[in-house]
C-alpha cells in the first residue's frame, strides 16, 4: 500500500505551458533589473558567487545575466539559477502579475490523498521556494498545507536513482511504498530503479497499456495499489 506520494509539478500537476509561456518568460524579463536591485543582499549576492562558478569565470554583471538567461532560454537545470528565478517568481506573485496554475483533477486528488492520510511531497528542478509559490499562490487557493515537504536539485538530479534513494530516506518509508508521480519516462526510471512505485502521467497522446510505467491520463485514474512483482 501506498504510504506517501512524490510528484513532479511541470506536465504533472502543472502544464508545461505554464513554466513555459509565463513563468520563464517573466524571470528572463525581469532577472537584469532583479540583479540590479537586489545584488547586495547576502542571500542574492551567495546564489549570484555560486552562478559565477557554475559558469567558469569572474563575469561582470552585465556578463552573468546574460549567462543567466541563457539559461533560462536553454532550460538548464542549474540551481542557482532556479533558485533567483524562485525569487523573481515571489515577487510576480506578491504583484499578482499570475496564478499558479494547478489542474483541477491533480488539487482535486491531492486532497482527497491528503485527507486519507497519505503524506504527500513534491520533487522539481525548480527551487523549493519556487514549488511553494505555485502551490500557494495557485488557481485552486493555497495547497501548500497538503504537503509534508519539498525537494529539489539539492537533493540531487531527476534522473538519478540516488536522488530518489536520498528523498526515500527523508520521508523514512520503504520505496516500495512511495509513489512517484511526473511525465518523464528517465525521471520514472530512476525512482523505479530506487524501488519506488512508479506512474507516468500522459496529459496528451494515447495511453499504452504496453508503456515502461503504468499510465494514466490525470489524477483520477492514478492507481494506489500495485501489484507485488511491479516493486524494482
């Protein structure tokens, strides 16, 4: 039986046209002013040191926010980055330049989830802060008190079983009673490879019976129960 739940947010819980149309667009816009603004603030100043490094060089200013939004363009993974764009995103929310959007099925079942008793996290590339805002400033009212915790790229990639071994051990349950929930077969393959049980949201296209990972369209087809010989 399942005893807590792990769910991806971009094409999960959230469309990708969300990340994509709004929320990176706006950092992109905003991240050259946000540096200027903000660029002595100890907590600024340590994501912008670390940014430096991941880059390779002393850049200037003017240098690293470029490299920034290339990144931005590029969808790299690079923490520092998500966690600036995190900050920028906190001050679009507290303007209400945007909602977070949530599918209503996906709010709908975190819920229900939440009131049975199963402990639910999320795990994003993009920084906690940034999965708290969506989920406290979202279409569906704030859902940030239906989750038990939040993981990023701190804890490791995506697409590698110790991340998932790392979340397991956080939450202090068998993987085989934690499902994780996101669109990305390799993200799927390597919290199968940590024994998690595993579900492959398919939003768009044809669900296949014969898929790697068990399908389902949303939320509401998402399965609790899993047979034995589908443990890793």
């Amino acid at each position: 039986m399942i005893r807590a739940i792990v769910t991806d947010i971009e094409g999960t819980t959230s469309s990708l046209s969300f990340v994509q149309d709004v929320l990176f667009p706006y950092a992109h816009a905003r991240m050259a002013a946000f540096v200027r603004e903000h660029d002595q603030e100890p907590a600024v100043a340590r994501l912008l040191a670390e940014a430096r490094a991941v880059a390779g060089g002393e850049l200037s200013e003017t240098d690293l926010v470029a490299q920034l939004r290339r990144w931005i363009e590029d969808d790299r993974k690079v923490t520092p980055l998500k966690a600036l764009q995190g900050l920028i995103w906190a001050e679009g929310y507290r303007r209400s330049d945007f909602q977070g959007h949530v599918y209503p099925d996906a709010a709908s079942r975190l819920r229900e989830w939440h009131a049975t008793g199963i402990a639910l996290y999320v795990y994003s590339s993009g920084s906690v802060l940034a999965q708290q805002l969506l989920f406290g400033h979202s279409e569906a009212g704030d859902l940030t008190e239906l989750f038990a915790g939040y993981f990023d790229t701190a804890i490791g990639h995506k697409r590698e079983a110790a991340s998932y071994r790392a979340i397991a051990e956080r939450i202090a349950a068998p993987p085989a009673e934690i499902l994780f929930l996101s669109d990305v077969v390799e993200e799927l393959d390597a919290a199968r490879a940590a024994g998690m049980q595993t579900v492959w949201l398919v939003r768009e296209g044809t669900v296949d019976p014969a898929a790697a990972h068990r399908q389902a369209r949303d939320f509401a087809a998402i399965p609790l129960t899993f047979p034995s010989d589908e443990s890793a």
